[in-house]
C-alpha cells in the first residue's frame, strides 16, 4: 500500500454532516458517494457508445466527433438546407423530483446569423428542437423541458424557455448573443421548479414564476443546432457537460 496515497473513507453523509448549505456544500457534493455525477468532455477516439442516435435532418446535418481534437468537442452541424438541423440527447435518465442539476460549455460559431440554437434538458432525445421558434414558443414540440435558446428568425438575443406539462413559460431575453461567444449554461431542477444560470451572473428563478418543469417526468442533456432562412451551414461545439443528482 503506497505511503504517499491516503486510501480515501467512505464520503456518504459526511458533507451534509459536516457542511452548511452554501457555496462550500455545493462545491463539495460532486465528490461525494451521495451524489451520482456523470460528465463527458468528448475525449478519446470515438463518441461514446451510450449516446442514442443523433436527430439529423437536411443536407450535411451530423452530430460530429473527431478525434484528436484539441482539448475535445463535438460538434452539432445544421447542414445547408434551409431549416435542416442537428440535435444531441444522452438519456432519459433524471428527473426533478429527484432533483438535477445539468452543467454545459459550448461555443457559438463564427457567424452566427440565420440560425437557431438551443441547449439544456427536454423530455426528448429525438425531437426537432425543443422549441419549435423562439418568437412562438408556445408551439414548443417538448412537453417538459429547460433550455436556453437563441433563434435569428425572432432577434439576436439568447432567452432561456421552460415547458410544465405542455404549458410553456414565454422566453424571456437575456443577453444578445455573440459570434464565436463561449457560454457556460447551468439548469437547476428541484421538483417542478428551475432556475438557470448564464455565464453565472444571469440567474432566472421558476423560469419567472411560471410553470417550471413536470418534476415526475425524465430528462435528457439536449442540444440542437438548426439552419434559418438561408442555405449558410451553421455549427455549435459542446466542449463539456455534466449532470449532477443525488444517488437515492
């Protein structure tokens, strides 16, 4: 047994126990047996094989990982069709009622005009977007869902949409989005309530006092990528995301 190494005790209950709600606790919980995090930063050769079969449709539209990125990404292509689009689920592996919380950094391409983007957590792996346009968001395709989401074909500012049973909260307009921008989004969902984090100093809480999310149903990480008015392809990295939930 090495000298140098301590062999680690067990880490259940101990950050409750020993820690206050706050900052400290939530640094700390990713760490502990308590919790079941699960994270990909798209390393390695391949796209891992427990990923279901990107949503495509349209001329060039793919989900793309290569290997021997730098620093690792996949790469969400809307393809050259107007209105085309790609789209990246994991699972339907968490729920509210449990409680989740879903991490994402992406990058927005170059240029950034005719297209729509969303990431974030939906009932659907196989859906065309969450949303079906930001201007009309109630004619979302997901039933429950969180996402921020940016769409040239109603203005240039990133909004953040949620969906409780079929009702969807209105967007609401955060921050205009940049060309080549990276984003750090955070969705934290405790039953049917959300809150959402942008770059960390946009915070929406209960996505406005509306409906939230349907705590009981599953989610997936999402994100999607789809052309507008234009035959301009148009694509999104993800350069890591992480879902965080307690394990019981």
């Amino acid at each position: 047994m090495s000298t140098d190494i301590a062999v680690p005790y067990p880490t259940g209950g101990l950050i409750r126990a020993n820690t206050a709600p706050g900052w400290m606790r939530d640094l700390l919980a990713v760490g502990s047996f308590d919790h079941d995090m699960w994270e990909d930063a798209f390393k390695g050769d391949q796209l891992r094989a427990i990923y279901p079969a990107a949503k495509t449709n349209g001329t060039s539209a793919a989900v793309t990982f290569t290997e021997h990125n730098a620093g690792g990404f996949l790469e969400l292509v809307s393809g050259t069709d107007n209105a085309g689009y790609a789209g990246q689920g994991v699972g339907l592996n968490w729920t509210g009622d449990r409680g989740v919380l879903f991490e994402a950094i992406i990058v927005l391409p170059a240029a950034i005009t005719t297209m729509k983007f969303e990431v974030g957590l939906s009932d659907a792996d196989d859906d065309a977007g969450a949303v079906n346009q930001k201007a009309t968001a109630t004619t979302a395709t997901a039933t429950d869902f969180a996402v921020f989401c940016f769409d040239t074909s109603d203005d240039a500012n990133i909004a953040f949409i949620t969906a409780k049973a079929g009702v969807v909260v209105e967007n609401q307009d955060l921050i205009a989005a940049v060309a080549s921008g990276v984003y750090r989004v955070a969705i934290r969902v405790d039953g049917d309530n959300v809150k959402a984090w942008l770059n960390d100093n946009l915070i929406v809480i209960g996505a406005g006092g509306g409906a939230g999310i349907e705590g009981g149903n599953k989610l997936t990480p999402w994100a999607f990528v789809q052309a507008r008015a234009g035959a301009a392809s148009r694509t999104v990295q993800i350069r890591k995301w992480r879902v965080t939930q307690p394990a019981y």
